[in-house]
C-alpha cells in the first residue's frame, strides 16, 4: 500500500519577514502618511487631529472580534482576504483624492483599511503561534519585529520621500515671487478687482498671476487717514 507524504513545513524565513513587513505598513499609513497627506492637501490642524485621531479605534477594540478570526475559516483565509481589503482600500483613497469631497470619501476607505489591518493582525500573530514550536517562536519573535519596523521606517521614511519627490517633479511649474523690503519708503497699493485679469482657460478655475515676480514693500509706517483714503478709493 501506498503511504501518503507528510506535509512539508516551509521554512519560517520564507514567510514571517513578509507576513510582519505586510502587518506594519497599513497601520503606519492610516496612522502617519495619512495625516502628512491632509496636511499638504489643505486640511485644518483641528480637523486632521479630530477626525484621524479615530482611525487608531480598531487597534484598540480588535478583541472584540479575535474569537470571530480564531472560529471563522483558517488563520490563512483572513490574512489574504484582510490583504485584499487593505490594498482596495488603499486604492480607494487614491482614486477619491480628486473628487471635491475627498476628505470624506478618503476617511471612509481609510477606515476600510484600518479595519483590515486590525484584522490582519489577529490573523497573522495566530498564525505565527499555529505555524512554529515554542523554540522557534522565541526564536523569530526578534527577527518579526525587526520587518515591522523596517514596515515603520518605509512608511515614515521611503513613502514620503517618494510622495515628495512627485510632487515637486510633476504638475505645474510653481510661480516665484520674491519681496524685498525698501526702507524709507512707503507702500500704498490701491487694489480695484476691475483691473484683475484671468489667463485664458477652458476650466473653470480661475488662477490670480502677479503681474510682477519682484514686489518691492516700504517699511516706513503709513499714515491711518492715508491709508483710510487708499482704502476707500
């Protein structure tokens, strides 16, 4: 008769560096690109602090719901779908940056991937529990946190490089302007919008050019009935 083989144990090099690179990257982008990205996109102080504040919610309720993770399907089952759902959250955000609510529709996929990550965690520390012996856990407990901080230093460090460079490397060329100061001398600027031209465009947005990329500005104070009749003007 014919025995069955033995399954074969994959060698933990092959899976943990990943499995733990995979754990810290959603969680230092929900918790830290994300806020470096609203704030370049205009977002208030008081807004970013309130609303992605409440993105750290489901790392700390994730036991709530670890029974559901350790009953439902395999460890194995949750960390691919939890991938998936993180990286169609990830797009999702990327996709909604133009829309005009995209600070709305962004937090909801960030949510989405906040969720997953959570998730993903519970799955992937079951599964490194499931998959090794105590020596080897003891073993490769230094060795997984070490990917997830390299996942940390990417996030923080290699993303936002990268971010940064696009953003300075594509687009429309930026507009200089350079003030000098002239002292000894007074600056009153009588503004009338009918003066104001808008460059030729087939959008609706409208861009204000200066007409000059070198302003001169006095420092001597201005008197207040002078300025009153600039102003009134």
């Amino acid at each position: 008769m014919r025995q069955s083989a033995k399954p074969t144990k994959r060698n933990p090099w092959a899976w943990i560096p990943t499995l733990y690179f995979a754990e810290g990257l959603p969680y230092v982008i929900v918790m830290t690109v994300s806020v470096i990205m609203y704030k370049r996109l205009g977002i208030s102080n008081t807004d970013i602090a309130l609303y992605t504040s409440w993105l750290y919610l489901p790392w700390v309720i994730k036991p709530l719901w670890s029974p559901v993770v350790d009953v439902l399907r395999t460890k194995r089952w949750w960390i691919v779908i939890m991938q998936l759902l993180v990286g169609a959250g990830l797009a999702g955000v990327a996709l909604t940056i133009p829309m005009p609510n995209f600070f709305r529709y962004s937090l909801a996929f960030l949510w989405l991937v906040a969720f997953s990550s959570a998730t993903h965690d519970i799955a992937a520390d079951g599964f490194y529990m499931m998959g090794l012996n105590q020596y080897e856990q003891t073993y490769f407990v230094g060795i997984r946190n070490t990917f997830y901080r390299f996942a940390m230093l990417t996030g923080q460090g290699l993303l936002v490089i990268l971010a940064g460079y696009l953003e300075t490397t594509t687009g429309l060329p930026e507009t200089k302007i350079a003030f000098h100061s002239v002292p000894g001398q007074e600056t009153t600027i009588q503004f009338n919008p009918q003066d104001v031209s808008f460059p030729a465009t087939k959008s609706t947005d409208y861009v204000l050019v200066p007409s000059s990329q070198n302003i001169q500005i006095g420092t001597a104070p201005v008197a207040r009935e002078k300025a009153d009749s600039s102003s009134r003007k």
